[in-house]
C-alpha cells in the first residue's frame, strides 16, 4: 500500500498493515496490535504528531509575491547600481532572464531610506512594512536554477523544478499533523491563479490528503461543498447524519480489519462540524472596525490582499499550519498582469509602486496584529517572490526575470529579527556570499517547526523522497 | 630488449613528475594550496566530513590519495593539465562552483592552476576513503536477481484452479483456513466493480440469484469480460501508470486537444484483448510500426504524454530536453518493467543492477523522439469501404464517358475545328494551368473555376487550434502537390498568383494564423501522359525571377536551394495579391502526346490559401505583364494533329477534357465524371497528439547535469535483462525504438519475462487490493518480494503461452475460490496473518474515484453511457474517464476521492480518508441529484407503498435486499422526514436515497 509515515513513525515490518488499517481519523480496532503513537499516525494522518525536537514555529504564512519583485527595489540596497546609471553591467549574462537585457545598469527609481535599529535601507514603496524592519531576517542571498515564473514557483516551493512533488505545505503537513481537525491544515489563497497553478500547492505523491485547500477570492463560497444543501434544515441533516452513523457502524461491526471504516464514519462528524467551524474561521466581519482599517479593507487598491491577510491570521489562531497568499494584482487598469503582479518587464516603478500599494499596508498590519496577540511566538511570516529581477534594464524601464540572486524576509518566531544574512555582489546581479538555495531555505524552516529534513520522508516508485532532495543545509546563524 | 611501450613510458613519468617538481610543487602546496583546502573545502570534503555526516559528493580532498581517486562527478585533477581538471573548473565557477560560500581570490585561482601544472605534488598520506569509491554493480549478479531471471514454472498444483493450489499451500504452511464462499449478490457485486466498474443493476441481479447452474458465475465473468465497458474501466488503471493527462502542465499548461485519442487506443485495445506484448510494442514504436494508421499514433501518445514546458529559454531549453527524456524513461521503467530507473540518470542505481551506460543507453534511443501533433484519419477502414463504394458508383459515368470519346468525340471535334479553329486568338502570354489532381497532407484543396487552388475550410489547420504558448508542432509542416497536364510543349516558366481573401487568417495569402506562409521548397517533375512510355521523369530546374514584395533576407530563391531549413516567406502585410515567377532553366520539350507536370510545395507550417498557377511557352525571360487565358485552347491547337488519327486513350480523354469548354455535349459527359469525383468521400481526420521526428543526441551527463557531458551515448537497453550474446544494443537499420520494443518484448532474451510478471501482477493486485509482489511499480531490490513467488511465476508464463492475452488471465483468477471468499475475517488467521498477505479471505476495498461517480451516475440511472472522443467536463453524465485531465485543474470530485497527480507513472494509489469527501457526499449537487433520480427509480409511481420503494433503492444502490430491521429503520426515518411535508413523502424517500449514497457500503466492495 502505499501511504507511508514519517520513518520514525512507522515500525519496521509493520508499515503494509498500518497502511492498510486505513487513513482515517477515529478509534483503530486493532490498536492493541500496534504501538499507540503508530496506531495514532495510521488512524488520523492530521493527528499532531510529536516533532523530531522541540520546534519555535508552529504556523507558517507566507506572502508570496506573485511574478518576482526585483531585489534591488525592495529589500536589497545597492548604492553602487544607483550610481552607475546607464553604464555597461559587467559580467552580465542576457540569457539571465527570460527575454534579452541591455546590459546596461539600471537604477532604482525609488527614494530609499534607513529605517529602525538595523539601519536597514527600504524603497518608499514600503512606508508601512519599514517600521517593523527589526523583525524581518533578511535572506539577500537567495537563488534557484529556473527562471520562468511556473518552472521556478515550483522549485521554491517543492525543492526540484519538476512537477509532481509535495510543496513544504504538504511536507509540512504530513510531518506534524494538524492543530485544529476541523479545519484544512494547509490553505493557498489566490486571487488570479499564479501560473503553475496546483502544481505549486500540490501534495505530489504524498496522499491527496496533504494537499493545500485552495481560497479563491473571487468565489463567492469559499471552500466547495460546505454549505447544507438548499432543502435540507439543520436537523434533518443531522437526523440523516445520525442514520448514516448508525447504518454505517453495523456495517463497520462485521469488517474488523477495515479501520479505514471507522474513520469514514468519523469523518462525517468532522465535516458536519467543519460546516459550521470554516464559515466562522472565514468571517471577517467579526473583526472590529479598527483591525478592518488597520489591514486596509476599505482601502480599494489594497482590500483583496488585506482580506487574505486578516484571513490568514484567523485561520492560524485557530491552527491551521500553513497559510500561503499569492498575492494578486491591486486594482483594476494598474498595467500588472494578474497572474504574475511583480512582473516589472516594461515599467519597473510604475509596477512596483502598485504592487507596493496593494500589499504594503495589509502585510504590516498582519506583522503587527500577530505581535499584539502574542501570536508572532509562534508564527513565521515570510515575504518573497519566485526569483529577483536583472540588475541592468530590459527596454528603458523595465526588468527581467534573475534566478541568480534576490531577497526573501521571514519575520517572527525562529528567527534573528533585523539580520542581513548573505549578499548579492555590488550590483545586485547574483548571490555571492553566503548562498541560500532553495533547497537550504527548506531545510531551515523544517528545522525551526522541529522537523530534521533528512529524516523526513517518504517512499515513492522505489526511492525515499524529501523536501530536500540531496541537499539542504539548515542556516543555524539566521535561527533565534 | 624490447622497447618501451608508451603506457610505460606514461607510468615513468608519472612516477618522475613529483621527483621534477619538487621543491617548488611542494612548497607551493604547503604556502598556498593546503591552508586553502583546509580553509575552504575540508568542511564538505575530508573524513572529518564524512563522520559529521557532511561529506558532500564523495570527495575528499583531505589526501592525496582521495585529490587522486577523484569524487561522483569523476576525477577532480588531470596532473599536468589545470584546463582539464573539474577542480580548477569549479573554482572558476564553469560548471560546478565552488566553495558554495562564494568564489575564491583570482590570485588563489591561478595557485591552483600552477600547482596541477606541475603536477600536483602533495605529501600528505592517508587513504582515499573507501566511501569515495562507487559501489560496483555487477549486471551479471544482476541477472540472477529474482525478477530478471527466466520465467520458471514449478510443479503446478493439482487443483481445478492452479491459484488455489498455490495459494492453499502457503496457507497450509502456516495452518490459515481460507474463508468460505462470499454470498452470491456479494460476489457479483465484486465481479461488476472489478471487471467494468459499475454496479450491477437489479434486473441483473435477479438474473445472476436465479441461475442456479454450476456455470452461472463463469457466465456472468465472460459476459462483463466482453463488455465494451471493461475497457473504460481496467484503461483507467493503465492510464495511472502511464501518467496520461491531457496538458503539458507548467507555465501555461497548455491543452493538448489530440491527446485524446491515447486514451481511447488504451481502451480499445483492452476491449479487443491484444495481445499485451503487441499493446506494449506499439506504445513505445507504434508510430514507426503502423505509420499509416492512427492507431500507431494514438499509442506513442504515451511516450509523450508527460508534463513539457510551454516556456522555454535558450537557458533552459536543453535541461527540459532531458527531463523529458527522463519523464519517458521513469515511466517506461514503472509501467512496464517494474523499475526505478529515473534514479540513473545522476549516478549508477544504489540498489538495482542498472549502471549509467544502461540510462544513457535507453534515453539514447528515444533521442529522435519529440511531442507533435498528426492529422490522421479516424476510422481509415470505414474510410476505404466509402472509397470503394464511390469507385464503384463512378464507373457508370466513367464509361460512359469513354464511350463518347471513342465514339462521338472524334466526330464532333474535327467537324468544330474545321470551322473554329483558327479563328481562336494566339495563346495568351500566360496560360492558367488547371489541375487535374491535388492532394495535401494536413488540409483539403479544391479546384474552383479557372484552375485557383483554394484551401476549403474543411479541416481546421493546427494554427487555429493552437494553444496560447505553445510552439508550433514540429515535423507537422504541409505539403502540396497538384498535378498538371499538357499537351503544349516548350514551356519556360511557371507563375505564381497568390489571392488575398476574407476568408483566410489576415486575409491571407499564408493558412498561418497571421496569414503568412513558408514555402521551404518547390520542386517541379515532368513525365510523359502515356503511362507505358519508358522516358523517365525529368527533374525541372527553376530560377527565381520574379517575386512582389519579396523580403530579401527570406527570398523566393530559398524554395529552390535544395535547403528545407530555409524558405520563401511572405507575410500578410500588404494584403494583397502576390505573385512569382519561376523560369526553367531551359524549356521543357515534353511530348506531342503529352506531358504530366507535378509541382511539388512544401512548407514549415501552414499552406497558402489561395494559388493560382499559370505557365508559358514564350522564350527568353518571362515578364510580368501581358494576358492571361486558361489553357484550353492552347491544348486544342497542340492535340488537333493528334485528333485525326486513333487516338490513345489518355490523348481521347485530354481531349475531351480541354474540348468541354467549346462543346456542351462533351461538357455533359466530362462533367459527370468531375462532379463524381468531386463528391469523393473524404476521411474523418482528426488532430492526434503524438510522437514526432525531432530531438538531438544524448550525451553522458555526469550527475543529471547538461553543463557536464561526457561524451555521446548509443542506443541500448538495460544489459540486466539481456541474455542475448554481447551487449544489448539496437541492430544496424532498425529504428532504436523499434529495438527497444523489441528487447521489452523478447521472451528468450530480453525483458520479456519481467515485462510479463509486471503486467500478471497488476491484474491480481487490482483484483485483490495488493499485488503478489505489493510494490507493483518496483520489482527491483527496494521493492517488496513476491509472497507466492511460483503462483507469479506460473501466471506470467500462462500469459505468455496463451498468446500474451489478458482476459484469460481474468478469468482465470476470478474463477478461482480464492478469489470468490467472502471478506468474513476469521479471529485466527487474524492473528497470524493480519495483513492477510495468505489470501485468505477478501478484504473490502474502497472505490476509486472514477468508479465512485460512476456508480453515483448508475445508482441515478444517468450514466451516459457513450464511449470515445474529447474530454468532457464534470457537469457531464459520461463515465469519469472522459473526464478532461489538465494537469494545473484537476477536477475536485476526482482528486478529492484520491485520483493521482499525473506527473510520474503510479502504480497503486492511496486511499485517504478526509472530511472534505464527506461534504461531497452530503452537499454537493452531484450526489443530491442522483439522490432524487434514485428516487424516482424507486418509486415510479407515488402510490406504491414505501417498503418497496425503500427495497428498490437498496438494490439499486447497494445490490442487495434491505434486512428486515434495516427496513424498518428507514421507514421510520421516512416517517420522521416526512412530517409536515405536503409532497407525499417524496422529499423524505429522496432523503432516505442520499443516507443510502452516503453509507460506507455505497463506496465499499467486499
């Protein structure tokens, strides 16, 4: 069969049984036959799981921004590419991105300035993110092998660029369990699809169980089926639901071997519950007036990505492990293609000035909001994109895609707030000191939630699988 | 004393080279060289490195012997040669780069390049850790390993059925008493699900309870073994294993409209029951096997069916060529033989016999494989009945025909000549030629008045249905080749007219989608009209001299340089009418008796819209200007000496044909014959996506990686499985994928045997819940062993002998006892066995996914039940596995109930259990659909008393009679439901239909 557990979960000899006693969540007929914690692991893959050691992060929410902003506009300052204007970039490489590059620097349009204790120097587009800029740890030093927005979202969020493995979410996930069984573990929110689409929040070959719940913010009911049915009252289904309890446990009675009934059995009760748990995780009009206008509700240029937001952080207090938010174009007739926001490849300020106003005032209000509650202990928040961008010009204005370098910040628990850790060269053209693949980026972040990359994984068509594939490094001078 | 030879000289100065270099070389290494080794690659290169689990490639740098042993990515120094040696590489960052922390000092560089110059003097001793060296992997243990050996069938048991003696004895071994025989609705339940994926319906049922004859099970196996929908449903568990979808996923994800018809060949074959090695051969060759059909296309869908970018840069354009070639080659390995071969591509399989040649070997002979896409006709025999029938149909007018040309027409041509012959004008400059024959290879041409080739619309080119992104289908290029006749002689030119018409993309004149065209090459043929002449063909050679609006970097003289590489482009700018003028190098003298000129077109991608072509007889160069005329006259002047005498008879009919035009009576004849052939039936074609001509050689990569080959590879096969003599390689003049279908299929020598135990073993883990050997995708040494090694064994070679058919193999398992237990659970065996891996009782199974709606769709009575063609969406009644598979949009109700990510080749999958599949059993408006339908089915009329109907629902849904007590229960539930209800209790049956939908039972088969 072919579900298997973390290693260190399944007992040797045993893994086919505990396989085949089911995924299901309830009580095991035969776990007096195994040893608890595996019966536990088989009969409820959610279940919380004890880590590998004790983790800081229990939740991670990660604002993905869509289409890859460019480094040296954001986080990663470069004084010497302000300087050198229009003149020849050395060592650049046109076949970096995806169309050709000049060749030429190409400086940032932005008015920067150095903000908090760090010192650290930010674009105008950030006036709200450049107050909390003694939180965010700063990887400068990031880069992948794929430059095209599908290919490289692959490889940041499943570890290879090929299609058809777990993303961390699903690793995640399958790792530690869930902290709340009324609720998905995982959740993606997206406005227009990200290219790549599932494939970037799949569960690969780990069971579907472990797949990312999608959000789609333009859809009215947010997650499919949960709303009862038109002709059904409450107790009428519940009168059902009670039928069906009863008709399936006789079933159940005769068919010992089969634990996977029972959990079936149980998982009409946790749906029934998730009726009505999900809506009330969902519904921002709990919130108060001022948390609304703190994340920028009314704010039209930001309100999709400030609903994403305040979402993320409901459905983190009530245990959802991994919120990822692709973020999507701001309003209407910016010039941003919907799918790909960041994507500056024309009119670099024009784009990141909007991309900034539709993301900077939620994503500080939610750094904010998880420190008032305490919640920021517990939770990783991280800002990045799939790739930086070319330091030298695509036409006038504009920049390509660049693999070779650019800049993602976690803030909150596990990490050093206010570090610059690694470096691009000069001009912000490559990583160059202290180099973080995607790959080490992984293997520090399981780290943090308590998870030893090397430890977890999962056999598939003949070979153990991770996260990692053959490489990863945890980068033990970025952890608090 | 015998002269040196030159390894001995080598081996001297080898040993020589150290003793010359040092003290410098030393004193290099001891300044420079180790405290940077130390410094910068000690952490991930030395046995200190190793022991904290952090030695990184097998390297160690921490020795001599380990800089000279080298690491996985092959030896790091060439003493003497620094520009060679992969460590000075890595440092410049060519390739590799290292240290990963960032590029050392220049200066430091250039030390290391000096001191491999010198030849690497290094005085440290210790051992080249043994861990460095690659563990060898000895194919000839290979091929005693269990799965790779020859099919050997032991002494088969004596029982009725061969199963159930091998399965008896591993049960009497360990004192297992099998279960008794499931119930007989139970059995037929399982036998339905499993054979054809649907429920059994009631009428069915009653049928099979009330046959009380020793055969009647039997019956019942061979009645769904040859039902159409067999096919739908055991091509759903090949199509797991062959990763079908039908779009490249990635950036855009781009929908393969034609890959369809893969699907549809899969379930064809399984319903006709081929031969499985036939079914294997053509998936990996079928194009080259049966080029002319569609079914050789449709299979090689296989190959190609993985995820392929639909974005490609020139960074990464060779990267994504061999991850395709591995895509193909992992699930050639999973699906077929059972092996984990992706594995290979970076370094030589840690647990199974397969070294890198082995990889490089097989991905070499899929090195001219791209995707593409083929027009194909549909149904190429229903295509030829029509042809013969319409052949049939012409001969009344063809004779009749003939008969006014040996009659009639000599009489009134020559008294029409006498009067008008000379009256008629000089021939006009230019003369349009009218076709007497015109075919192309993706499209449909029609002649219309005055001879304009028009492209008429039938068939959609490929342009217009082609996918936002996706590059132009390779090798898919069109070809025109219309047919001419004359009876002039001494032509010497042909011109080209190209019409701009609202009909085509911009106007035309080019079928592409920006309405241009690229026209690669233009070859003209003469030969003589009389088929008995022995004169052979003459090739004419043409000049350009002519073209309007020409774009001189793609000229109208690369159609005629002999390159298909380079063509004549024309854009739709102007929209407006084009033209061309080709002279022939001298004039072409032809015959009195007539000339067949035969003008070949060949384009990059689509045809021209619109074509006229015209000739001359005017010597010396053609000019644009002057009048033009169709050629009828000009023919009557050059065939009237002709007409006096008997004529032949291809000379009558041109006569005829160019007579038409001045006489109506011989227009009457003519006519008929034309409009009969305009009237021929044309195939049914269709957009097949397939395998196409294309791709590059394959190189060695060290580690998986482009940027480092290793020279070229050949084409070969895994040597493990090979007992041939030498090594397993493609013979000379055999397609490499014809050789590879032919080693996969070869009993005696090649993987035949393993190919024949993956495919056995499938069928029984489908019909048991887990195969004999439970990793069904991996046969090799991480795999799990057989549990009843002979009984695999003895079903492979029955498979083999009995011509490789499946459906014998079916019944024979289904007509096993074992396969007919209940799922009853006896406490004993239990405690022996729990994992029942002895057979000995059934275990219930959940449905899959696809059987799942399915049955949903059956138990409402809406199952549509039509086979074949494009996907559909799921608002759609058909069965699930016409159901579109686009790889970024799986369908919710598919993957919610586990149906896989079809990225890799899956063997088995998962069976999860999660609450959002009971929120689609208890809301969506699938289920509650069929929950009304059903209870309609159950009460047709509303006053029939309730038990009935809840009885009818039971066995619809569930195959089987309610117990008295659960009957009562539901009518009290009905009772309950219906209280205050004025619609006389149909909402309440519809809610005792959905609980009946919502029961473990519904999804379970014992």
């Amino acid at each position: 069969m072919p579900n298997n557990f973390p290693s260190r979960l399944a007992l040797p000899g045993r893994r086919r049984f505990l396989a085949e006693a089911g995924l299901g969540f309830g009580t095991l007929a035969l776990s007096n036959l195994l040893g608890e914690e595996a019966a536990a692991a088989a009969a409820a893959p959610l279940a919380p799981k004890s880590p590998h050691y004790p983790g800081k992060v229990k939740s991670i929410i990660w604002l993905f921004m869509t289409g890859g902003p460019s480094q040296v506009d954001t986080w990663d300052y470069k004084p010497e590419l302000q300087k050198r204007d229009g003149q020849p970039l050395a060592g650049a490489d046109p076949k970096t991105g995806f169309f050709t590059t000049s060749g030429k620097c190409l400086a940032s349009p932005f008015k920067w300035a150095q903000h908090g204790k760090s010192g650290t120097w930010v674009p105008e587009i950030f006036p709200y993110l450049s107050r909390h800029v003694d939180k965010m740890c700063f990887l400068h030093s990031m880069h992948l092998r794929q430059n095209n927005h599908a290919p490289a979202s692959i490889e940041l969020m499943c570890g290879t660029n090929r299609p058809g493995l777990p993303a961390l979410g699903a690793w995640e996930t399958y790792g530690l369990g869930a902290l709340n069984s009324n609720l998905p573990a995982y959740v993606v929110m997206h406005d227009t699809r990200p290219r790549g689409d599932d494939q970037i929040w799949s569960a690969g070959f780990l069971p579907k169980t472990f797949q990312a719940m999608a959000l789609d913010s333009r859809r009215k009911e947010a997650i499919d089926n949960l709303a009862r049915g038109a002709a059904h009252s409450d107790p009428q289904q519940r009168a059902q639901l009670d039928l069906i309890r009863e008709l399936n446990r006789e079933h159940a009675s005769t068919r010992q071997t089969q634990a996977d009934l029972a959990a079936r059995i149980d998982s009409y009760e946790l749906a029934y519950r998730m009726q009505m748990a999900a809506p009330e995780a969902l519904d921002l009009s709990r919130e108060s007036a001022m948390t609304q206008a703190m994340y920028g509700l009314e704010r039209p240029e930001c309100a999709t990505f400030a609903r994403q937001c305040l979402l993320a952080r409901r459905l983190v207090e009530r245990g959802v492990r991994f919120v990822q938010i692709f973020a999507g174009k701001g309003v209407a007739g910016d010039g941003s293609v919907g799918d790909v926001p960041w994507d500056c490849h024309s009119d670099l300020q024009s784009n990141h000035r909007s991309c900034g106003l539709h993301t900077d005032q939620p994503a500080a209000a939610l750094l904010a909001d998880l420190e008032s509650r305490g919640m920021l202990d517990s939770t990783l928040v991280i800002w990045g994109g799939e790739f930086g961008r070319t330091s030298d010009s695509q036409g006038a204005k504009g920049r390509d895609h660049n693999p070779n370098g650019f800049t993602i910040w976690m803030a909150g628990a596990g990490v050093k707030g206010g570090l610059h850790y690694g470096a691009t060269d000069p001009f912000g053209y490559k990583a160059v000191e202290k180099k973080v693949h995607v790959n080490d980026l992984h293997a520090t972040l399981l780290h943090m939630m308590g998870i030893d990359h090397l430890k977890l994984t999962h056999r598939f068509n003949g070979r153990d699988f991770r996260l990692t594939d053959v490489g990863g490094e945890v980068l033990s001078e970025v952890l608090a | 004393m015998k002269p040196f030879t030159p390894a001995i000289i080598a081996m001297l100065a080898a040993l020589a080279a150290p003793a010359r270099a040092e003290p410098e070389g030393l004193k290099l290494f001891e300044e420079k060289i180790r405290p940077a080794l130390v410094k910068h690659c000690y952490a991930c290169h030395s046995a200190q490195a190793r022991d904290a689990k952090k030695l990184k490639g097998g390297l160690y740098l921490d020795s001599a012997a380990g800089v000279a042993a080298g690491g996985e990515s092959g030896p790091v120094i060439v003493k003497g040669k620094s520009k060679e040696s992969l460590l000075v590489k890595s440092l410049r960052h060519e390739g590799l780069e290292m240290p990963p922390s960032g590029k050392l000092p220049d200066d430091l560089i250039a030390d290391f390049a000096k001191w491999i110059d010198m030849g690497a003097p290094d005085p440290r001793t210790g051992e080249a850790a043994l861990a460095s060296k690659q563990r060898s992997i000895s194919v000839e243990d290979g091929r005693n390993w269990w799965a790779f050996r020859p099919l050997a069938v032991s002494k088969v048991p004596a029982t009725d059925n061969p199963v159930d003696g091998y399965i008896r004895a591993a049960q009497q071994a360990k004192g297992i008493k099998p279960a008794p025989r499931a119930a007989k609705e139970k059995l037929l339940r399982r036998a339905y699900f499993d054979l054809i994926g649907l429920p059994p319906t009631p009428a069915q049922l009653e049928s099979f309870l009330g046959d009380s004859s020793p055969g009647a099970f039997e019956k019942v196996i061979n009645d769904l073994l040859s039902h159409s929908a067999h096919g739908e449903r055991w091509a759903r568990h090949w199509l797991d294993t062959a990763r079908y979808a039908e779009s490249g996923g990635y950036e855009f994800d781009g929908f393969r409209p034609g890959a369809y018809h893969y699907r549809d060949w899969v379930i064809k074959a399984l319903n006709a029951d081929m031969p499985y090695d036939e079914f294997i051969r053509l998936q990996l060759a079928g194009d080259l096997l049966k080029p002319e059909s569609i079914d050789g296309a449709a299979a090689t869908g296989f190959l190609v069916a993985g995820p392929f970018p639909g974005q490609i840069t020139a960074k990464t354009v060779e990267r994504i060529r061999y991850d395709q070639l591995d895509d193909m080659l992992m699930t050639i390995g999973g699906s077929m033989l059972g092996l984990t071969i992706g594995c290979v591509r970076c370094h030589e399989h840690k647990y199974d016999p397969i070294p890198h040649k082995d990889y490089y070997g097989l991905a070499s002979a899929l090195a001219r494989t791209v995707q593409g896409t083929k027009n194909m006709d549909i149904d190429p025999e229903a295509t030829a009945r029509a042809l013969e029938t319409h052949k049939v149909q012409g001969e009344a007018p063809r004779t009749a025909l003939e008969g006014f040309v040996s009659t009639q027409l000599p009489g009134r041509f020559s008294a029409w000549a006498k009067a008008e012959l000379s009256k008629l004008p000089p021939a006009p400059r230019w003369q349009w030629l009218e076709p007497v024959a015109y075919e192309a290879e993706r499209s449909f041409l029609k002649s219309t008045a005055g001879g304009v080739i028009a492209h008429d619309g039938n068939i959609t080119p490929g342009a217009a249905r082609r996918q936002r992104g996706r590059p132009a289908a390779a090798g898919a290029g069109e070809h025109f080749r219309l047919t001419f006749q004359t009876h002039q002689q001494n032509l010497t030119a042909l011109r080209f007219d190209l019409f701009a018409d609202k009909a085509l993309p911009q106007r035309g004149p080019g079928l592409n989608a920006d309405g241009s065209f690229q026209l690669a090459e233009i070859t003209l043929q003469a030969r003589p009209l009389d088929p008995a002449s022995k004169a052979a063909p003459v090739k004419v050679k043409l000049k350009a001299a002519y073209a309007a609006a020409e774009d001189p970097n793609q000229p109208l003289a690369n159609a005629l340089d002999g390159k298909p590489a380079t063509a004549w482009v024309v854009k739709a700018t102007a929209k407006r009418d084009n033209a061309a003028i080709l002279e022939f190098d001298s004039p072409l003298a032809g015959s009195a008796e007539g000339t067949v000129l035969e003008l070949d077109l060949v384009f990059k991608d689509q045809g021209i819209g619109r074509l006229r072509v015209s000739a001359t007889t005017e010597p010396g160069p053609a000019t644009w200007a002057g009048d033009t005329a169709g050629q009828h006259d000009s023919e009557l002047k050059a065939l009237a000496p002709l007409a006096s005498k008997p004529m032949p008879g291809q000379v009558g009919l041109s006569l005829a044909r160019w007579f038409a035009p001045r006489d109506a009576e011989t227009a009457k004849f003519v006519r008929a014959v034309r409009d009969h052939e305009a009237a021929a039936p044309r195939p049914n074609m269709a957009e097949v996506y397939t395998t196409a001509a294309g791709g590059q050689d394959v190189y060695f990569l060290r580690r998986g990686e482009v940027d480092n080959k290793q020279g070229k590879a050949e084409p070969g096969f895994v040597q493990a499985l090979w007992r041939g003599a030498g090594a397993p390689v493609a013979r000379q003049g055999v397609e490499p994928r014809v050789a590879l279908a032919e080693w996969m299929t070869d009993m005696n020598s090649g993987a035949g045997p393993l190919l024949a135990r993956v495919i056995v073993n499938r069928l029984w883990q489908h019909h048991f819940g887990r195969g004999i050997v439970a990793t069904p995708n991996d046969f090799g040494a991480q795999g799990e062993r057989p549990s009843h090694p002979e009984l695999l064994e003895y079903l492979a070679s029955e498979l083999v002998k009995g011509g490789w058919r499946l459906k014998p193999i079916h019944r024979m398992i289904m007509l096993s006892e074992t396969f007919r237990q209940s799922h009853e659970a006896d406490p004993a065996n239990l405690a022996v066995d729990p994992e029942n891996k002895l057979f000995w009782h059934h275990r219930p199974r959940r449905l899959e996914a696809e059987a799942i709606r399915d049955a949903l769709l059956a138990a409402g009575g809406n199952l549509d039940p039509a086979m074949y063609g494009p996907s559909v969406l799921d608002n759609s009644m058909r069965r699930s596995i016409y159901l579109r598979v686009k790889r970024s949009e799986l369908l919710q109700v598919m993957t919610v109930f586990d149906a896989p990510e079809p990225t890799a080749s899956i063997g088995e999958r998962p069976v999860t259990t999660v609450p959002t599949q009971a929120l689609v059993m208890m809301n969506s408006s699938l289920v509650r659909q069929q929950a009304e339908k059903l209870a309609d089915r159950a009460r047709p009329s509303p006053g029939e008393p309730v038990a009935m109907s809840v009885e009818r629902a039971y066995r619809i849904a569930l195959g089987r009679d309610p117990s008295p007590a659960e009957s009562q229960r539901m009518t009290a539930f009905l009772a309950a439901q219906a209280v205050g209800s004025s619609d006389s209790g149909r909402k309440a049956l519809v809610e005792c239909c959905h609980t009946l939908l919502c029961l473990n039972e519904f999804v379970y088969v014992d």
